[in-house]
C-alpha cells in the first residue's frame, strides 16, 4: 500500500493534537521572564549580603542549578514544562534539567555504566558544539582584530 505526501499530511493532521500558539508563546514568555526575574532578585539578594557583582552573579547561577535539579529530582519540572513549555529551557536551568534527567532516567544502571555514561547524553551535543563555536570564534575574532 502506497500512501502519498498529501494523504499522509491529511492523517497527521487529524492524528495530531491541536495546540493553541498564542497561550504557548505567553505561558513560555511567561515562564522564562519568572526564571529570569528569579534569577535577578537572587543576584540582587547576594549583592546585598555584601558580594561583589560577579560572585554574586555566580551564587545565583549555582542556586538556580541546585533548585533546577531538585525539582528534577521531585518530578516538578516536568510539570513546569508541560505547561510552560519553551520558557522552561532558559539556559542554565533548562541545562540543569537535562543533565539531571539523564542522570535520573540511567540511575538504575549503576554509577558507572548507568549515570557515569549517559549523564551527558542530552547535554553532550551543547558542550561539544558550545565549545566548538567558542573556538570557531575566538580564531575568527583573532584573525579579524
């Protein structure tokens, strides 16, 4: 049996869920200016504790990694996302997920076949092409000025 584009076009279409764009751009607007705005008032909370701009940026980025994997852990920030959708995947904290997902989802192969081996599978590709660009960069921005 041979089935054209047009057909299956038809069958996915129907099969599909329908999403509402506009209530998925706000909630993950939403979401992600409310990690952000988190993310600020932390920085601002350890300026007033009497850091410096840059450590207290970095205490910050190190609380927002911790809460991100504990919610992992308790099965939150699935919840999050499933409603938030994209606003859940601001940088450090969708990346705080990734990591502690995999390790989660491989915990029960053991530490070094399971969790040593696949901790990186989703976060893996953006080290390597993060790392990548950096130097494809840095040569560019060498060569250039």
């Amino acid at each position: 049996m041979s089935i054209t584009p047009q057909a299956y076009k038809a069958m996915s279409d129907k099969a599909s869920p329908k999403s509402n764009t506009k209530v998925n751009v706000a909630m993950a607007y939403l979401t992600g200016g409310g990690i952000c705005v988190i993310g600020q008032l932390l920085r601002e909370f350890f300026s007033a504790l009497g850091y410096s701009q840059d450590t207290a940026g970095s205490w910050a980025s190190i609380t927002l990694v911790i809460a991100s994997a504990l919610l992992t852990g308790a099965g939150l920030y699935q919840k999050l996302a499933k409603h938030a959708g994209a606003g859940t995947l601001v940088p450090i904290t969708g990346f705080a997920n990734a990591v502690s997902s995999s390790a989660i989802e491989s915990s029960s192969e053991g530490w070094v076949l399971g969790i040593g081996a696949k901790i990186f599978t989703i976060a893996g590709p953006v080290i390597l092409y993060g790392c990548a660009a950096s130097a494809v960069y840095s040569l560019l921005y060498y060569i250039i000025v």
